[in-house]
C-alpha cells in the first residue's frame, strides 16, 4: 500500500481579475508544490521555490480536494526539481562531513550554499549554526539563530538531535538567553517532554535563576520519576545547598539511587540528549 501513495511535484492554478473597467481581464497563476501522501490518506503539499526546491510552511490538503486541484508535473519534477533537490541534499552532506571532521570553513561554504538555494532548510542552517558556534563567532551564531526560531520545522521529531546539539552550544557560549526562547518555544509544541525540561533547568542553573531551575527539574522527574540526569542534578543542587526543605517535595531516595548507579556525576559533566 505504501508503495501507491502519491509523491512528487503537482501543480495548481489560481484565477484572478486585474484591472478596472476596459482594462479589466483575467489572469491565471500557476503554482508548483511537493506533494506526499500521509498514513492517513491526506495530502502534505509544500510550495517550489524559485530555486526548484520545496520550501517553506507545509500544507495538509484532504485526498478528494487534492485529487481536484492538483495536477501532476512529472517531467517538470524529473528534469528540473528533482535534480535541484539533488543538488542541495549534496551541499548539505558535504557540509556536515566537513564539520565532522573539523574542516570549519569548507562547512560554511557548504552550508552557505544549501541556504542560498533554500533560506529555511533546517539542517543547513543547523549546520552553519553549529559550525559558528564552534567557531566561537557568537554574533554570526545569533543571526543563524534569529532565522532559525521562526522556521517551525526545526520542532519536527527527525531535526531533534540537531535542535539539542544546537541548544547545548548555545549555552556553552555564553547564549543563554538565546538558549532558553529556543527550549520555551519548543515547550510550547511538547509540554510533556522531560529532557526539554532539564535542558531548561540546567540553562536557569548557568542564569543563576535557581527558582526556576528547580521548578524545571520537578516537572521533569514528575514526567519521568526514573530519570537518572535529573535525579543527578537533583542530587547535586540538593547537596550543595540549593534546594529548601520547603522545595524538596519529590521524595527521592538519593542514597539508594547513588548506590543502584554507583556513581554521582558532577554538574559540569552533565548534558542532557533528547
């Protein structure tokens, strides 16, 4: 069955008047889109930029109203969009292969010219993110990062090992305000999320804000009392005099959770994946 659904490039037309009076006619604009058919049988459709390649906000059109306005362009899609996906799916490769393997400035070039191609593609702008931020070039880093909280798709369940590389490098430079719009406006999308909520937790830490990192903590471990991050930074907070007895309310066994794991981490070694 999921060999049928529909894929690739399609099109629609939209009719309008322009004018006024004698001068009055119609005009027709054609669209381009890329086309996926979803589990569900609806339709997610994402417009061509004028670089060939899909881009920007997604669309979910239901299977009977795309099957009535949409058109297929498989020769448009084989000669022209399909080669430009190509095309910028290579830059984006290089570029990553390039930051691995610490070649910074060839990551940029790579980088650069994916973003050319399409301003919002997330893992491109990750990746110059990134390779900014290990660079130390804050400022070139914050507008990456200005660009990137308006792209919804970073959120999207395949970008979340970038988003928290990203988030973690934030930090680590100092851009801890940055790093916490970035972490809230991911909580608006997974309220219930409870590595998200020690990623804040331990951005309020490095503020100084301890009132809010604890409250990020709680509501963590009570999303996952099992979690051995949280239960180590509780551990360390509680040890070093952060945590009141009023605020201590979890009921967590630190002795037996220390000797189950055998190990208590310090806080500067901690880093939270999600």
């Amino acid at each position: 069955m999921a060999a049928n659904r529909i894929s690739g490039v399609f099109s629609s037309c939209t009719e309008s008047t322009v004018g006024t009076g004698t001068t009055t006619r119609q005009t027709v604009q054609k669209t381009y889109w890329f086309a996926e058919e979803r589990e569900n049988g609806a339709l997610e459709v994402q417009p061509l930029n004028s670089n060939n390649v899909p881009s920007g906000p997604k669309l979910t059109v239901e299977r009977d109203t795309f099957l009535d306005n949409y058109h297929p362009e498989p020769e448009y899609y084989a000669e022209v969009v399909r080669p430009s996906m190509e095309s910028l799916d290579g830059s984006i490769q290089r570029g990553e292969g390039h930051r691995s393997s610490g070649e910074s400035y060839s990551a940029e070039y790579e980088f650069g010219h994916a973003i050319d191609v399409d301003e919002e593609n997330v893992r491109a702008n990750f990746g110059l993110g990134l390779t900014y931020l290990e660079r130390g070039e804050t400022g070139r880093a914050e507008d990456v990062f200005r660009r990137l909280v308006g792209i919804g798709a970073i959120y999207e369940p395949q970008h979340k090992h970038l988003f928290n590389d990203f988030g973690i490098n934030l930090r680590r430079n100092g851009m801890i305000d940055q790093a916490l719009e970035y972490y809230h406006k991911a909580e608006e999308i997974s309220k219930h999320d409870e590595n998200l909520c020690l990623n804040i937790a331990r951005a309020y830490y490095e503020k100084g804000e301890f009132d809010n990192c604890i409250k990020y903590i709680k509501k963590s471990l009570k999303l996952n009392p099992e979690l051995e991050e949280g239960i180590m930074f509780w551990s360390y907070l509680k040890g070093n005099g952060y945590i009141s007895e009023e605020q201590d309310d979890l009921n967590i066994d630190l002795n037996a959770f220390q000797k189950k794991q055998n190990k208590s981490g310090p806080i500067a070694d901690l880093e939270i994946d999600f």
